[in-house]
C-alpha cells in the first residue's frame, strides 16, 4: 500500500513530520483499537428518511445494533449491489454541512438514473474508523461552541482553521489516520465510484482499494487538509482552483509542486436537483411576493454544532413587530437541537402567541413546506422546526428554502445554495471566502460579523430591492451552470469507470 503520509504530489514531509503522523495513528489505535484484520459484514437497506425523495439507500457495516443514526427496527429488507449505476457517497456528521452536501449529489445521481448509496463512516459504533471519527466530531464541536468566546475564537480556533488546516503537514497526519478508517471498505465492491463530500471517506476509500474516487472539496479557501490523493478533486469556485492546483502557502513561503493533471476539475456549486429546477419559479414567486407586500419569510438554520443562538435571538426579537404588523414571517429550523428552540422561546416570551410549531412529524413539515409554495397560501407568525433524525433535521431546511424568501445562515456549505443569503457570523476563519464568493456572484451579503450589521441588513432586505437583485442574480447564475456542481460531480465519478 502506498505510504500517502510521506509524499503528497511530489512534495515530500520530512521526517519529523512523518514520525508525528505515525504517532497519531499509533495514539488512536490504542486508544480504540486496530481493527485492520476485521471482516465486517455488510448490508443495504432503504433510507427510511430520504430513500423516497431522493432514491437513498444505506449502507451498514458490522453489527447493526451499533449503526448509528439509523433506525433498524423497522426490519427493512436487505438489497442487493447495483454494481453496473451504483454511486457511493461516502460521508461524515460533522456539523451539517456534509450530510447536506451529500444530499445534494444524491439528488443529483438518482435524477440522472443511478442509484446512490449513503455510506456514513461516523455510524459503525463497533468499528474503529467511526470511534476516531466522532473523537475529532466531538473536539470540533466544542471548537465551534467555544468560538463564541472572541480570546478562544481569535489565539485558537480562527488561527487553526484557517493556518492549521491549510499546512500539507496536517494532511499527512490526516492520510495515515484514515489508514484506520479502510477497513469499513473491505467488503464494499471496489469497482463501484465513491464521491467522499468529506476528505475521510475518500481517503479511506483508496487506503482500502476503492478503484474510482472523487474528492468532492466543501471549502473554496484552499487547505491541505481537503487533500486525498488518488482521488479527482472538485471545487465549487473558480477562485479557488489555483490556490489549490499549487498547494498555494501549505508548506509557509516554500513553493510547491503542484498537483498532476487531471487530478483538479471545477464543477460549480453542489446543490440538489430539486432546488436547481426550482430556482426561476422560486424566484419568480419572492419577487412577487416582495411586490405585493406579503410577509417576507426569512429561514433561520442553526447547524449542527448547534453555535449562534444568540444571533438568532436578536434577530427574532428585532422583528417581532414586522411580524405582528404582517410584514415577515420566520421559519426557524433548529436541526435536532430542540434544546435551542425551548431556549429562545424562554429567552423571548412574545415568541408563544406568535408560534406554530413543527416538531419530530416529517408528514407535517413536508406539508408546510408544499403550502409553502402554493402561490395562495400567505403564511405568518413564527413555524418552529425540530426532527430528531438527522436525516430529517438537515433535509428540513432543503424543503423549506424553496418557499422561503431569505435564508439566515452563517457562510458555510449553505453560502452555495440558490436562495438569497443573509450572512451572519462565521464560525471559523476559512468560512469567510464562502460569503465572499456569494456575494461576487450577487447571490447572498458579506457576512455580518456583529448584531448592529445583521439588523441592518434585514431592513435592507425588506426595505430596498436588494431581495429581487438578488432573484435576477441567482437566475442569470443558473444560466451559466454555476449551480450544476452536483450534476458534474456524478459524471465525473461515472466517468472514471468508463475509463
């Protein structure tokens, strides 16, 4: 097996280096155990959350009753391979972001007839490669709940997201890591294409011989840490390509090999099929909402690591009198964290008359969000949405984005989407180039750092014609296929096998 942790693109780690990835590999394996030898089992099933809408089944390793995640009382039949149009996304939860992107690339694959696999290596209790996985989970969630302290956010978590995450050095710490997250493979047809939307995946899928992987890259600040040899990589934006083509500052002023050809390919932004033949009515519908004066939604989402309520909480009692005059409504999505939305309901009494709440029942929340759409259905108030399931807690907010007029949100994987944005606060500095970027394209603001700048920018929205720029932007975007990533990402993969 090729040693990834020594070399990567010609760009050779020194020794101390190398001896550091070697000891972190070592820690972990002690710490949880060297599973390389295990034959796990494997087994198919239906998504019971999204194997209707988006064509999803899952893919469970080891014993079952450890699988995270997934609901298995349910005694689901077990299928079979489609090994000739079989696509597999191999993901992680960490935040929602890759859970998302993954969605979107599954939408994109069973809309072109292929048949989408969901192989989530942070959900085999038993196995190594899922106890290293939620060990880093964990540590970056109580990074990203920390950074709301500004010392933490500025000596530690910006610097380490943005520095320490972009040194070629961390890849290589990362590459012989994920020698121990391989064996969830093993049992896994090698000839079938695995598009990793987090570098884990991917890595472990060529430490295990998986013959046809692509690296599908969530961030457009370039960073080594997204780096999985072997694979193709793909990028959303086009300004992050040369950053990533010449390994641009990982290893400190040094100039680097860059990366081979063929081994890069910009795809535009990974985005669901649903959204993206949705965009010009969806459009059309917010600018005539906005001109007749119906109540202007605005979708707040918190993430996964469950950060920024008390952004939120300004928000919402900033425009609790917009909403008793009939001049917005929200949407609140708080994932599965039904402790946030119990917290601002106690932190903002005014919230109760004005509430409608959507929680833990999928059938009423895809019916909300079909109303949603109807061009006769005028929706006020506040709608509270909580799923217990992941699957549902991260999907309810793709349902809801169509009939929405401005998504709240901080810059991450959700800066992509074709919705107008308003940008609140990062949670770690590499964020930043994900608002940037949107509002190049005239698709989203800059990120509002503080509470002043947020407020200002909802009146803004309601007030000017920011929101139908915004439309007519998003529009023109979809014209020249900068929301086709998903769509790309898939050929690229099925293209790999046909070579």
């Amino acid at each position: 097996m090729t040693d990834r942790s020594k070399n990567i693109f010609g760009n050779e780690i020194s020794s101390r280096n190398y001896k550091k990835a070697v000891k972190s590999k070592a820690k972990y394996a002690k710490k949880f155990g060297d599973d390389s030898n295990a034959d796990y089992p494997v087994k198919i099933e239906k998504n019971k959350y999204i194997g209707d809408s988006l064509g999803v089944n899952n893919v469970l390793v080891g014993d079952l009753s450890k699988n995270a995640h997934y609901a298995l009382e349910d005694n689901l039949p077990a299928l079979e391979w489609d090994e000739e149009k079989g696509l597999i996304v191999g993901n992680i939860r960490m935040g929602f972001g890759h859970y998302r992107i993954s969605m979107a690339i599954a939408s994109a694959a069973h809309s072109m007839g292929y048949t989408p696999y969901w192989m989530d290596l942070n959900s085999y209790g038993e196995t190594t490669c899922t106890k290293v996985i939620g060990a880093q989970n964990d540590l970056y969630s109580l990074g990203s709940r920390l950074s709301g302290n500004p010392i933490f956010n500025k000596l530690v978590w910006e610097p380490m997201n943005y520095e320490g995450f972009r040194a070629i050095t961390y890849n290589s710490s990362d590459q012989k890591n994920a020698e121990l997250m391989a064996p969830v493979y093993r049992n896994v047809p090698k000839d079938i294409p695995v598009v990793g939307t987090h570098v884990w995946p991917a890595q472990a899928a060529l430490h295990a011989g998986m013959k046809h992987v692509v690296n599908a890259i969530p961030d457009n600040w370039p960073m080594a840490l997204h780096f999985a040899e072997g694979a193709v990589h793909t990028i959303q934006c086009h300004n992050a390509y040369m950053g990533y083509s010449i390994l641009n500052g990982m290893n400190k002023d040094k100039v680097c090999n860059p990366m081979p050809e063929g081994s890069l390919a910009y795809t535009g932004h990974y985005i669901d099929h649903e959204l993206v033949t949705g965009i010009e009515s969806d459009c059309e519908a917010r600018k005539i909402r906005k001109e007749t004066g119906k109540p202007m939604r605005f979708l707040l989402t918190i993430g996964g690591a469950g950060a920024q309520k008390e952004i939120f909480a300004s928000i919402i009692t900033y425009l609790i009198p917009q909403i008793k005059s009939g001049k917005a409504a929200l949407f609140v999505n708080v994932g599965d964290y039904r402790n946030v939305w119990d917290e601002l309901k106690k932190e903002i009494p005014e919230m109760a008359e004005l509430s409608s709440e959507h929680m833990n029942d999928w059938k009423d929340t895809g019916k909300f969000a079909a109303s949603a759409l109807d061009p006769d259905t005028e929706i006020t108030g506040i709608h509270g949405f909580w799923h217990k399931n992941i699957f549902e807690a991260v999907y309810c907010t793709n349902l809801l984005m169509r009939g929405s007029d401005v998504l709240v949100t901080k810059p991450s994987e959700l800066a992509f989407y074709p919705v107008p944005k308003l940008f609140i606060r990062r949670v770690g500095k590499h964020e930043m180039w994900g608002a940037i970027h949107s509002a190049e394209i005239g698709d989203g603001t800059l990120e509002c750092r503080d509470i002043p700048h947020t407020l200002q920018m909802i009146d803004m929205f309601m007030n000017t014609n920011l929101l139908d720029d915004m439309c007519d932007n998003i529009i023109m975007n979809k014209k020249s296929g900068i929301y086709d990533g998903a769509y790309k990402v898939v050929e690229i993969a099925m293209g790999l096998k046909g070579k």
